[in-house]
C-alpha cells in the first residue's frame, strides 16, 4: 500500500516534469484517486507504470500520461456537466467525476459496464452515472454537454456528439485508424474549430 502510493506520487511527478501535467487542481486530483482500483487484481503492481495495460473484453486503460492531457485539454470547471464515450476502468471519468459537476459515461461491453461500476464504488465515488449503450450516438437525455471526451479511436468526430455539445463547448477524440491524432474541437456558432494534439493509440470505436 505505502509502496503503491510512493510510485503514485513519483508518477506524478514525472508527467509534472515532463509537462503533461499542469494545472494544481488536476495534479491534486490525480493524487486523490488511486490507479490501482482500476486495473484487475495481476496488474496492480504496474498500476504507476506509464503504459496502457489490458482489462476486459481485449480493452486497455490508458497510460496514466494520456490521462493526464486529456484532462488538461478539458479544462474541466466544477460547473461542468461532461459525457464521456468508452468507461472502460472507470479510471478517466473517475479523474473528471472530481473536477466537474455533473459526469456521464456510456460503455457499450456489459462486462466493462459492470467492471468500471465495480471500481468506481470501491473509490468511493458517487456522482457518475455508467450508461450501457453506443457512445457513438451520444447521450441525448441530457444534452447540451459542456465537454465531450471520446476515448475510443474514431475515423471522424461523430455528427451527433458535436450536435450534444454547447456553443462554447470542448470536445476531444482520438482521430484516426491504427495511430490517431489527439483532436481537440472547440464548438463555435460557425462550427468546430480544430487543434491537434499529436499521435496516440487508442483502441477503436466499435458499433
Ligand atoms: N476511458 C477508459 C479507457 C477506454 S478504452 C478508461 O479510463 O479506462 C475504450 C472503451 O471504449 C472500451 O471500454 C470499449 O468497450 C469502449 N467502446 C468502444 N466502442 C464504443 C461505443 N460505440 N460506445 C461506447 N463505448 C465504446
């Protein structure tokens, strides 16, 4: 336990150092939610690595610095109500569920469902909902959202996400087929402007 919790704070330093994290209330929030409740029982040692490691159904959490711009790039307020696509662990919205006021995440493998459900609770986490159903569509119950994270690689930015967003809004995606762009979309009246973030592998979007 006091091991795992050293390596999370040399972790955290680490992406500190080298740049991937920023911003005090982030870098608190990373300090506050244990990694290793979000990874099967045989991994936890690897919980601080900074790599990507395997859950169910052939999925991946992500590496621990892919977290970290991800949420920077969100810039999540305590005002936000913010959807996620792909739980996964639960580890990334459990990250946002600390930094915003209202979170949702749908998760289309019954099995991840259950498993980020699972991880969540034993967090201590109360305030995200795990929706089951195909992301790609959205969650339209409860739009506008003021952020979209899409954490499963996508050909194009979904239509139907970009329409659940508000005028202001940010939305982030991993654009592309076997290596991605991180792209963030900021939602104006005249449509989505773009930024892009570099490379990185996610694993697909699935229908
Ligand atoms: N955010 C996760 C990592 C997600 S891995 C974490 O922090 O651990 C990508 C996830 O997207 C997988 O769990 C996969 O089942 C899910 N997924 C793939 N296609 C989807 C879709 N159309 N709708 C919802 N979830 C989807």
């Amino acid at each position: 336990m006091k091991e795992l919790k050293r390596k999370r704070e040399e972790l955290i330093q680490n992406l500190i150092n080298q740049g991937y994290l920023k911003t005090p209330r982030i870098i608190a929030t990373f300090r506050k939610i244990p990694r290793e409740l979000f990874v099967s029982e045989k991994y936890k040692k690897y919980a601080y690595a900074d790599e990507p490691l395997p859950i169910a159904s052939g999925q991946t959490i992500s590496a621990p610095h892919m977290n970290a711009m991800c949420t920077e790039l969100l810039k999540p307020k305590k005002t936000d109500k913010i959807l996620e696509v792909g739980a996964g662990s639960g580890y990334q919205i459990a990250l946002l569920s600390v930094l915003a006021k209202e979170v949702i995440t749908i998760e289309l493998d019954k099995e991840l469902v259950d498993f980020s459900q699972k991880n969540l609770k034993k967090a201590g986490i109360k305030n995200v909902r795990v929706i089951h159903g195909d992301g790609s569509k959205g969650y339209p119950k409860e739009q506008p959202y003021d952020k979209i994270i899409v954490t499963c690689a996508c050909k194009k930015i979904p239509k139907t996400l970009i329409e659940q967003l508000r005028i202001g809004g940010i939305i982030i995606a991993p654009v592309g087929e076997t290596l991605q762009i991180l792209t963030l979309g900021l939602k104006t009246k005249t449509g989505l402007k773009k930024e892009y973030h570099g490379g990185c592998v996610f694993v697909p979007l699935r229908h």
